[in-house]
C-alpha cells in the first residue's frame, strides 16, 4: 500500500462530494456496467460490495438484491452512499465503516463486488483481502478494477502510481484459485482495466482443499 489506510481515507472523504461527477471515464463506466452484470443477485442473495465509495455498485445492485451491505473506510464516501440511498428511496442497503482486511460484517454474504478499490492494497494485502473473502463464503465475487493484462505503458498509466498499486492479471487470478475460486470470467475493459469473476461450488465443507507441495 503506497498510502496508509487513514491517508486513503482522507484522500477520499476530500474528494467525496464531487466522485460521483468525475467519474465519467469510458473505462469507469465500463467496468462498473460489468460488475453490476456480472454480480446479478438474484431476490434472496445477500451482497457485499468493499470498498463501496459513494455506492455506484451497491445502489445497482439493491433492487434486485435481498439486502446490500456496502463498506468502505472513508465516512465522507460513505455520507455520499447514505443520502443517495435516502434521495432514491432504496431501504435494502446498509453502508457502515469496513476495510478489505476487516469488513466488519459477519452476516450472510452471497455475492461480494469490489470496483476500482482494490489497486489501493498492495499485492501481498490483495492477497490476504481476497483470502478473507474466501473465508465469508461467497458463490461468487465480481472484481472490477485496474489490472495489467500487459507490460503497462509507463507513458500512460491509468492509474496515479503514487497513490495506486495495480496487480497484474495473474497475481489476481492466482490469489482467487489459490482461495478455491475458480474463474468464470474475464472481462478486459482496458490494457489497465478488467473484470474478474470468480466462483465457489458446493458448502464450505464439501469443497477439498488443494495440497501444498510440502503436504
Ligand atoms: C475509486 S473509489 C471506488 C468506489 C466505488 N467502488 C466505485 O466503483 O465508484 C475507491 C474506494 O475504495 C476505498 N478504499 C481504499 N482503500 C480501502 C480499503 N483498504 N478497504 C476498503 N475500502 C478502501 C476508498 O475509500 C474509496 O471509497
């Protein structure tokens, strides 16, 4: 992480009020349409989206949702999320302070979504969120973010590098099937840009876990 997460936090809760206008990039967009896609919660899924922001995903998703729960660790992003949810009359989604690494939430969880937050970890605390993930027991987690699915042009990063840590594809998807995932899909938006969508079959129990080289 190139910035604690009490920098990122302020960084963000700054910005908050005008996010929602500045993201109109073809890439954002593009993205967050294919979280939102991908996610498709069905009536009884119970979905939590990390790093929430000002709710892009979270509101998406709450009409066809049971109930959304929506995190993040910046209170003036999270302001944003409330009053949205207030303004549209959506009652189902629940936005409270969480991190990648303590979600703060120990409920159902059916769905995880995270757009365009997860390049602030580095790629070892990737490693950990998308273990902790895991550990909620989702069927399935949409993640939206930049990515590298190439040698990135350093002349034309998509990302701020003093801010923002990029994986690339493969760490990403490693660290999933390393977690029981198994990929169902790969959505590239951008050289810089991708969705991913990983999915667990069967209970907890029943799924076996895949031996180190050392077992
Ligand atoms: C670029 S915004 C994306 C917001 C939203 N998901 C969207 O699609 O518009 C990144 C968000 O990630 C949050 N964030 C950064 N580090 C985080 C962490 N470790 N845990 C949870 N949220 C984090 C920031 O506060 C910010 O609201």
């Amino acid at each position: 992480m190139k910035k604690t997460i009490d920098e990122h936090a302020a960084r963000f809760s700054e910005a908050a009020s005008s996010y929602d206008d500045e993201q109109d990039s073809t890439e954002y967009l593009a993205c967050a349409d294919l979280v939102v896609e991908n996610a498709a919660p069905d009536a009884d899924d119970v979905v939590l989206d990390l790093g929430t922001g000002t709710g892009a995903i979270a509101l998406a998703l709450a009409p066809d949702a049971k109930r959304v729960v929506g995190r993040d660790i910046s209170e003036g992003m999270l302001a944003e999320a409330r009053s949205k949810a207030e303004a549209a009359g959506i009652d189902n989604v629940e936005f409270g302070e969480g991190s990648f690494r303590e979600p703060n939430y120990d409920g159902q969880v059916d769905i995880v979504t995270s757009n365009f937050a997860m390049h602030h970890l580095s790629d070892d605390e990737k490693r950990e969120a998308i273990a902790i993930i895991a550990d909620l027991d989702p069927d399935r987690f949409v993640l939206g973010d930049v990515m590298f699915f190439g040698e990135p042009d350093p002349d034309e990063p998509f990302y701020s590098p003093e801010v923002d840590d990029p994986a690339t594809v493969g760490l990403l998807v490693d660290s999933l099937t390393d977690e029981g995932f198994v990929l169902t899909g790969v959505e590239r938006v951008h050289e810089q840009v991708g969705v991913l969508v990983a999915e667990r079959y069967g209970t907890a129990s029943e799924r076996v876990s895949i031996p180190t080289e050392d077992e």
